[in-house]
C-alpha cells in the first residue's frame, strides 16, 4: 500500500519537473497558442526530467483542412 504513494509522489514531481522546463522554454507565455505550441507543451511536460538530458520533444501537428 506505501508503495502507492510514493509511485504517485514519483509522477507529481515528474510532471512539475516537465512544467518548470516548459515555462523555461516560454511555452506559457503565449496568448496566441496553436496545436504545435499546445502539443510541444504538453509533451514537454510529459517527458519531465528527459528535458535536462537533451530531450527536446516537438509535435508537427497538421490538422486536416475543412472541404468547400
């Protein structure tokens, strides 16, 4: 049952880690956001840690366009 706990305490500082690295980056301080930017953010934050060992995790996202 402890295990459970410190597993969760694991991934919040994984995440907080991840969302310092974002906000490093100025992933948080643009008003005009894209799903590029909203992607790169979040896999950021995702990949936590890995930011400070080289990781520089990007998305291409290419939204099909609406038909006429």
């Amino acid at each position: 049952m402890r295990t459970t706990g410190i597993g969760g305490l694991i991934v919040v500082i994984w995440l907080v880690i991840g969302a310092i690295a974002a906000g490093q980056r100025g992933y948080f301080s643009n008003d005009d956001t894209n799903c590029a930017e909203a992607s790169n953010t979040i896999v950021t934050i995702i990949a936590g840690p890995l930011n400070y060992f080289g990781v520089n995790p990007k998305v291409d996202c290419d939204l099909p366009q609406p038909s006429r």
